[in-house]
C-alpha cells in the first residue's frame, strides 16, 4: 500500500512538473512574440519620424479620421505632403510611358491615386517579389504630395440570393460611404530604415 502511495504520489509530482514547463515555455513564447512585436513598432516610429523631418511630410495623415472633404481640405492645406507606411496595392495601369497606381489605406479607408514615371515604377517594383506585387506594403514608405480629396458619395453592393420559391433574386443595397479618394504626386519611396 505504501510502495502505491509513493509511486501514486511520484506520477502526479512528475505530472504536475511537466505541465508547469509546458506553461513556462509558453508564456515565454507569448514574451517573445510581445517583445518582437515592440521592437517592429518601434523602429516603425523612428523611421517614420525621420523621414518626416528629411522629407517635411505630415505622418497623421494615415491615421487622420475626418467625416467631411472639408476637414481634411483644412489638414491638407497645413501641409499636404504625407507618409503612408501601410497600405494595399490596388491596382497598377501603364498609359504610353506612365504608370498609374490605385492604392489604398486600412483605416480609416482612404483611395489614392497617383502617378510616376518608368523610373520610379522601377524602384517601387523591386520593393516588392512577382508573386506579392499587388498585396500589402508594410515595411516600405511611400511619401506623396496630396492634391485633391474628395469623399466618395456612394456605396453600391450587390449580391444575389434565392427566394422562397428557389429563384435568385439580385439585391443592390446603396449607401453613403466613409471613403476618401485623393490624388497625389509621388515624391519618393522608402524602406524600413531601422
């Protein structure tokens, strides 16, 4: 009886201390993953801030949340020279010897369009591999001169769905929208500097 107490007791001590270094070792992965995640958000902020002081551009933009053309107007005319830090590729559009890019902001959601030479298409392009050209571009800067804003007027959805009797039905649902579109001028591209 007492040989099973002690092996009893043994099995729930070395039970109990392998559970202990699952959890250590997990919430050492969870410090590192945090730690990891500062030190990209720091560098983040350090490059931003010197390339708005080498560049004179205004890094609230990105972040800037206005419901009316006229607000951002008034924060443009202080200085419309910007940085966007995180944004998507839309699209890209070559006419004669100029490339056009659609791009757009995460939130709040902003279109910007602008335009840049073969050259500059060249330098934007290698920032990126083939197969990830129109995706996210987080670690790379784009300063642009915005020249026009306007917020977009309308919402259009349309989805297709059955009825009760098993016909398909279109819905359109119409809606103001909280979308600005901007154009710009690109001035130049930056990598992660840090």
């Amino acid at each position: 009886m007492k040989l099973l107490t002690i092996i009893i007791y043994l099995s729930i001590t070395l039970l109990w201390s392998c559970m202990s270094n699952d959890s250590t070792e997990s919430n050492e992965s969870k410090v590192t993953q945090i730690d990891s995640t500062e030190i990209k958000r720091s560098k983040r902020d350090q490059t931003l801030k010197l390339l708005a002081k080498s560049y004179g551009a205004n890094i609230e933009f990105e972040n800037a949340d206005f419901s009316t053309t006229f607000q951002f107007q008034e924060f443009l005319e202080i200085n419309n020279k910007v940085i966007i830090s995180g944004f998507h590729i839309n699209d890209v559009e070559k006419i004669n010897t100029n490339y056009f890019f659609t791009i757009s902001t995460f939130f709040p959601k902003k279109i910007i369009q602008f335009s840049c030479s073969e050259e500059e298409f060249k330098k934007i392009a290698s920032k990126f591999s083939e197969t990830s050209f129109i995706k996210t571009f987080s670690d790379n800067y784009l300063i642009l001169k915005i020249n026009s804003i306007k917020k977009l007027k309308l919402k259009i959805d349309s989805s297709i769905d059955e009825n009760s009797v098993g016909d398909p039905t279109t819905n359109i649902e119409i809606e103001t929208s909280d979308m600005f579109i901007c154009g710009a001028e690109l001035i130049d591209v930056q990598s992660e500097i840090f």
